[in-house]
C-alpha cells in the first residue's frame, strides 16, 4: 500500500506537470498569434492577403536513414517534428522556413539562420513572390495552425496541396 501511494504521488506529480506544459504550451500560441495580429493590425487596411499557393513554393528535404546521420557531425538535421539529430553535410543554406510534413507535430514551423540538413519528413520555403523577412514568414505561417490541414493515415501528413489555398494576411513592409 506504501508503493501504491508513493507511485500515486508520482503520477499525480506528473499529471501536474503535463498540464502546466499544456498550459505554457497554450499561452505561447495565444501571445504568438495575438502579436502577429497586433502587427498586421498596425499597418491598418494596408495588408496584402493571398494564398500560400499564390507567395512560395514548398518542398520536400532529402532522405537521410538514422543509421547514416553523424552524431559528432555540426549540421543540425531537421525531421518532421524538429530536431532529428545531426549530420556533416548540409542541403539548405542560410535563413530558410521548415515546415513539418509528416508526425504527430506536422505543421508545425520554424525558422532556421544557419546551415541544416532537411528530411523528407519537412519541407522548406522557396520561390516567394515577395521579399519576405524569413523570421516574420515563419511566425505568420506558425499562426495559420497548419497541423488542422493535416490528413490522418497511419501518421497525420500535410503536403503543400493540402495547404496551398490557406490564406495569408500580413503588411507590405515586412516584404
């Protein structure tokens, strides 16, 4: 009965844990979206709204087996959740957007200002049609919540036909 309570305890511990992670996790999205709204609203009717489609091009990275990634290597490898490891070679270069394609993070969107290795579980942001800050890019993408365009199969996976016709509202000047 002393185990059983202890373990009680533990888990009860835990369970408080997990919910203030949830609850942090909550309130980053909601002060992420509220300053991209607060930005868009500064520029006042002066906004360009279009779809993805119609600002980039999305790609998919490159396979790259565990087996054959370099733990010692200084190129950070970047999967469908984020961080997959590391590498010695590199197929992006510079500022780049990564959106996760495929797990149970998908969608989600990060910003990159160094060199990186992309897999075919991410995509990346190519061909604007305009000057994007890639930085502010990738906080505008994040607050389209591109994780609900995902299909469920086996894994949820998002494509850039599933998200294509979402639309972007954002002020001329951070093009």
């Amino acid at each position: 009965q002393r185990i059983v309570a202890k373990l009680d305890a533990a888990f009860a511990k835990i369970d408080r844990a997990v919910e203030a992670a949830n609850q942090s996790i909550e309130s980053t999205l909601s002060l992420r979206e509220s300053t991209f709204a607060a930005v868009t609203e500064r520029n006042g009717s002066d906004t360009i709204t279009q779809t993805l489609g119609e600002l980039l091009k999305l790609s998919s990275g490159k396979f790259l087996p565990k087996k054959k990634m370099n733990t010692d290597g200084s190129i950070n490898v970047i999967g469908g959740n984020g961080l997959a490891g590391n590498h010695d070679e590199a197929n992006l270069f510079g500022k780049n957007v990564v959106i996760g394609r495929v797990g149970a993070k998908c969608g989600n969107v990060h910003f990159f200002d160094e060199n990186i290795w992309v897999t075919d579980n991410a995509m990346y942001a190519h061909s604007f049609s305009f000057e994007f800050d890639k930085e502010f890019l990738a906080l505008a993408l994040a607050s389209l919540n591109l994780g609900a365009y995902a299909r469920q199969a086996a894994q949820p996976v998002i494509s850039f036909s599933s998200i294509k016709d979402a639309s972007l509202t954002f002020p001329p000047s951070v093009s």
